[in-house]
C-alpha cells in the first residue's frame, strides 16, 4: 500500500494473471477427471471433480474481488508518520 491507496491497474494485472493460472489448472484437472473417469477410477475422478468445481468457485471470488476494487471504505484514512 503507498501513500495515496493502492495501484487498483496494477492490483486488477495481478489478480488477473492467477485467475489465467488457476484456469489452465482447472482446465488440466478436467482432463485428469475425465481420464479417471474412463479408467474406472471412480473416487479418483469424482475428487478431481471437486477440485475442479472448486477452482471454479475461486475464480468467481478473484472476479467478485476485482469488481470491489472500485469500492472505497470511507472509515479509512492515511496518515503520514
């Protein structure tokens, strides 16, 4: 944090960049999920599953986070020390 608040660009690049990394990861467990599942891997794939709805969830949290980027908390202030 400086001064004046936060970079809210740069914190939207950033957040932004794990939400690609998290969906390639959920891509490549959907792929595993499917694997397990046509090799009778009936647990394995069903916790893949979950994982993968899981991530799905997070990303949703990342956009939620970006999208209250814009909201400011008025209770706040900045003193300089």
């Amino acid at each position: 944090m400086c001064e004046g608040g936060i970079n809210t660009g740069q914190m939207k690049l950033a957040v932004a960049m794990i939400n690609d990394s998290l969906a390639l990861s959920q891509q490549h467990l959907e792929q595993l999920h499917h694997l397990a599942d046509q090799g009778r891997r009936t647990a394995t794939s069903a916790d893949l599953a979950q994982v993968t709805v899981m991530l799905g969830e997070a990303r949703e949290k990342l956009e939620s986070a970006v999208a209250n980027l814009a909201v400011t908390d008025d209770d706040v202030t900045v003193e300089r020390l």
